[in-house]
C-alpha cells in the first residue's frame, strides 16, 4: 500500500507543474516573437528597398528618359520653325535665324545621344533611337539645302522644304511619331516604377501587422514575468518593444515622404510630356502664336530643373535602411537573450 502523499509532496508537486507550464508558456511567446520578427523584418526591409530603388530609378533613369524626349522633339520642331522663318522672311532678313537653326538641330541631336543612356524602354527603345538618328540626318540633308543652299530656286526649296517636313512629322514614320511612340512606352514604365504596386502594399501590411503580433506578444510576456517571477520590468524585453515601436513608425514615414516625391514627379513629367505633345505647340504657326514653341522650351526646361533638385537623393533615406536592419536584430535578439535568460535560470527549471 502506496504511502499518502504528504503535505509537502502536494506543494512539491503543485510546483513543479506550474513551473513547467510557466516554461512552455515562455517557449511559446518566444517562438512567437521570433517568427514575428523574422517575417516583418523580411517584409519591410524588402519593401522598403523597393521603394528606394524606384526612387533611383526615377531619379537617374525614367525621369531624364522623359524629360529628354519632350525636350528633343521640341528642339526639332523649333529648329524646322527657324527654317521656314528664314526661308519665308529671307535669311538675310532674319537676325540670327541661320544661327538658331543650327543651334536647335545641334541640341535635338545631343539629346539623341542622351537618350541611348538613359531610354527605359530597353531594346526596343534602342531600335526606335537608332531609326530616328537615321531619319535625323535625313532630314538634316535635306532641310539644310532647302534653307542655304537653294535660296534662289523656289521649286527646289518648296521640295527640300516639303521632303524635311514628311521626314519630320509623317505619321508612322516621321522623327516626331516615333519618339511619341517611344514616349507612351516610357511613360506607361515610368508610372509603373512611381506607383506603389499590390505587392508592396502588401508587403508594408505584413511588415507592420508582424510588428504588431510582435509587440503584443513582448507585453504579454511582461504580464507573463510579472504574474509568474514576481518581476514587473525586464530589462531586456521593454527595449523591445521600443524598438518595434519605432520599426513601426520610422521606415513607413519615410516611404511615405519617398513616395509623396514620386507622385510629385510623376505629375510633372505628365506635364512635360504634355506641354510637348499638345497640338498647338506643334503647329509651330509662327504668324499667330511666333513665341509658343519657345516658352514650351522654357518651360520643360525650368520644370526639369525643379524635377531633378525633388528627386535628389536623401541620405538619411538610405540610413534609415541600415538603422531598420540593425533594429530588426534588436527585436530579434533582444527578447531571445532576455527569454532564454529566465528559461535556464529561474525556479521553475530547477522545479521541472
């Protein structure tokens, strides 16, 4: 016949049983936290980055691609308007016209070389810029002629004259179509690259619903020490939830502030391509509007100027990435030092 259980072996046994469901208890919020941590840090680091780098892309990329584009169309056809000023008027009569000709077909021509660089429609883009360099010095062939060379033979200036204008806005086929059709392409990439997509949003809603788990499961484990080790604070675990805390809030505002750039951007280049697609400029009619072409210029001029300073790169952007990474290991370090702690040193191990 068994002895009964004594006083003391109740007390012993009762011990050792909420101790070692306090140990499993502990295990769990730190398996937990552990996994939280390693998914929302994943999920933000990455779409953090992918912000930043569609910011460089804006930046170096699609943004010069457009603004090139517009800006070289707009040289070509203010070079054919001093063209057609000097042939109506004489170029003699024209102070300066010869000049500004050259000088626009000169810049048109850089801009094309511009464009081989920084074009973000790939290999397609490339083919259209490789056409369109062709035609150019078609054009330029047959335009030149066409203001100096024939200036005393009326049917062969109306010719050359007629030749340069097919080249330069025939439908399909002429310099102007062309970089329009690589122009839709570019935009159609750049609002791409400038729009949070579904996956990012996704991203940033994982990242911050596992901080979330993350810090309710870190006070919970508080609850858990305070109610169980008769201990209120743990030094370990409250910097935790600092940490979380700011991992929450700093990388997503400076994603916001990052994004709110490129939606700036991305409404001004719209403009850009707009001021240079819009029909009226493109008339070029120099006897009711002689100055549109040349304030479209300025204007894509100057709002490139302010484009390039918005997206000028932050350095404390790129920081921010860095102090995110190091955070993410404090979350993750941090409250696996201080658990494991109290798992191999309080009673309850000792009771199990």
């Amino acid at each position: 016949m068994r002895p009964r259980p004594t006083h003391w072996t109740r007390a012993f046994r009762a011990r050792r049983f909420s101790g070692s469901r306090t140990r499993r208890l502990l295990e769990l919020h730190l398996a937990v936290i552990v996994l939280a941590a390693l998914v929302s840090m994943t999920a933000l680091l990455v779409s953090y980055r992918e912000v930043q780098n569609a910011a460089g892309e804006m930046r170096t990329h699609a943004a010069p691609a457009v603004q090139g584009v517009s800006a070289t169309q707009l040289a070509l056809l203010r070079a054919h308007q001093e063209a057609e000023v000097s042939v109506r008027f004489g170029i003699d009569e024209v102070v300066g016209a010869g000049a500004r000709y050259e000088a626009q077909l000169s810049a048109a021509g850089q801009g094309l070389s511009r464009l081989s660089d920084v074009q973000i429609d790939g290999e397609r883009g490339r083919g259209v810029l490789a056409t369109v360099t062709g035609v150019l010095t078609s054009y330029s062939g047959s335009i030149t002629p066409g203001t100096v060379k024939y200036v005393d033979d009326d049917l062969m200036q109306r010719q050359k004259m007629s030749e340069a204008e097919r080249q330069l806005n025939r439908p399909g086929t002429g310099v102007v179509p062309r970089l329009d059709v690589l122009q839709e392409h570019q935009m159609r990439r750049m609002t791409r690259t400038s729009t949070l997509g579904p996956l990012q949003v996704t991203g940033w809603a994982v990242a911050e619903l596992g901080l979330l788990v993350l810090t309710l499961t870190t006070l919970s484990a508080l609850a858990l020490l305070r109610r169980r080790c008769g201990r209120s604070l743990d030094p370990w675990l409250l910097p935790t939830l600092l940490v979380a805390v700011a991992l929450a809030v700093v990388p997503l505002w400076a994603t916001a502030a990052t994004q709110e750039r490129l939606d700036a951007a991305r409404r001004q280049l719209v403009r850009i391509e707009d001021t240079a697609s819009d029909p009226l400029v493109r008339a070029g009619d120099t006897a009711r509007a002689p100055d549109r072409l040349a304030d479209a210029q300025q204007y894509v001029t100057r709002a490139s100027t302010e484009l390039r300073d918005g997206l000028a790169a932050r350095s404390w952007q790129s920081w921010t990435y860095y102090g995110a990474l190091g955070a993410g290991a404090l979350v993750l370090l941090l409250p696996a030092a201080g658990l494991s702690r109290r798992l191999n040193a309080d009673y309850y191990w000792r009771a199990g």
